[in-house]
C-alpha cells in the first residue's frame, strides 16, 4: 500500500479539515472523530501542520479533500512518497 506525506512549506499553521463527504468516502470508511460536544457529534478528522513540517503518513484518500487540492496547487503544501507493506 502507498502512502504519503504532506509538507507544509509555507511560514503559518496550517489546519486541514478531512472532511466526510470527500475524505471518508475516498477512503471508503469513516475516519471521522467524536467531539467532545453532548450529545457526542462526529466532526472531520484535522490535520495540523506547523510551519515546515510534514505529516505521518497519510492515505491516498487526502488528495480528495479540496482543501488539500488548492494547497496543493498553491505550491505551499508538498507531497511526499513513501511506500509501506512488503518488506520493511
Ligand atoms: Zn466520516
């Protein structure tokens, strides 16, 4: 299985919100987390990133979130390749 990095170039803090309808579905399960609301409400797993940082490795399924898109295509947030599975 192939999973990647992002690193975030740019000089702030950067918050991605994995949102359901495009990060749980590309995913094909949800990765939501509960919030600590009451009654209990399911919100979107965030991915925070300092600046200069990059990520653990993240699923395929983070390039659906149009949040990660733009970044992408802004050229501040990076992608890294790494490979896991097989011999490590
Ligand atoms: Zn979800």
């Amino acid at each position: 299985m192939s999973t990647l990095t992002l690193t975030n170039q740019s000089t702030r803090l950067v918050l991605l919100f994995l949102r359901h309808e495009h990060f749980c579905k590309a995913l094909g399960r949800c990765s939501c987390v509960e919030l600590p609301t009451s009654p209990p409400r399911k919100g979107p797993t965030v991915l925070a990133l300092a600046a200069g940082t990059t990520s653990a490795a993240l699923p395929e399924a983070v390039l659906q979130v149009p949040e990660v898109q733009q970044a992408l295509r802004e050229g501040w947030l990076v992608i890294g390749r790494s490979h896991t599975g097989g011999a490590a």
